[in-house]
C-alpha cells in the first residue's frame, strides 16, 4: 500500500474546523436562528487556549461550552474565536483556538463533529473519544443541565456518559 503523503485525514479534519469557524461566523453576524445551539469541547491546555486559572484548574484537560442563551463579547477570526460565559455566575472570557477543538455538536439538528487532535495535542493528553451516534442522548443534555446560583442554566456540560469506553 502507498504511503499517504497527502495526509487525506489532515485535509479533512482542517475543512471540518473550517465548517465550525463558517458557522460560528454566520451566527456572529445574525444570532443564532430558531432553536440551534452548539455544544462545543476543546482542549484546555492546547497552545492558544485562554481562560482564567480557575477554570483551568477544573478543566484541566478537556472542556465543553454551550453556545445557546447567554453568551456575550463573541468573535470570531481565522484561527480563533473569543467568547464571554457566566460560569456560576462568574463571567469568564474565553479565547479558543480553532486547532483546539475536540467535538462540536448541534443538537437541534442531530449534528456532531468530532476532531483529529494534532501531534501537539497528542502529546500532552491521552485522548477520549466521543460518539456522536446517539446525538439524541446529548440533545437530553439541554434539558438536564445544572442550574447556577441564580437559576441560570450551567454553561458547563459533561459528557464522559456518552465517551466511547476503551
């Protein structure tokens, strides 16, 4: 068999990057429409990747973010996009580069992505796989997360439940 010198899977999991990044634009210019919403997962220890050192202390490897009712201060660029959350009533600016992602799901729409992490990636965590076959269980997720201190719905999802087991 031939090498792959053209590195096919690179090619694709960077056009799928491109998908999210043309996406989270879309949604910069005209909000999210109807009832879309993103779960977005991303390594937080990936080169690029800025949040405060509390979050990074309870996140050190891996985090899920939810794109849906209240989020503030979203940009997007190129190769990143920034965004404010309220984690516990606590607003956290995140900047998270498009090379970091992990998964990006719409559950509105039975929709997930999941992403080839890259050689720097690589070496700094050992990687869990997430499924995206049974995107109905993670659309639960939504009516199922936490309430924060004031009602509001926990911008943080775990998703080990629906990790491939190894």
């Amino acid at each position: 068999m031939t090498e792959d010198s053209i590195h096919y899977p690179a090619l694709i999991d960077n056009a799928m990057r491109g998908v999210v990044r043309d996406v989270l634009k879309r949604v910069h210019s005209t909000g999210l429409p109807g009832e879309h919403h993103f779960y977005i997962s991303y390594a937080t220890n990936y080169p690029g990747v800025k949040m405060s050192e509390t979050l990074k202390s309870r996140y050190p490897k891996e985090i899920t973010i939810v794109l849906q009712h209240q989020f503030w201060d979203f940009r997007v660029e190129e190769t990143y996009f920034n965004v404010t959350l309220s984690f516990n009533g606590v607003p956290e600016k995140l900047t998270v580069p498009f090379a970091a992602l992990t998964a990006f799901a719409d559950p509105s729409i039975k929709f997930g992505l999941q992403f080839q992490q890259s050689e720097i990636h690589d070496a700094q965590i050992v990687g869990e796989d997430l499924s995206f076959a049974d995107v109905e269980s993670i659309a639960l997720l939504n009516d199922t997360a936490e309430k924060g201190e004031n009602g509001d719905e926990n911008n943080v999802v775990s998703l080990d439940a629906f990790r491939n087991k190894k």
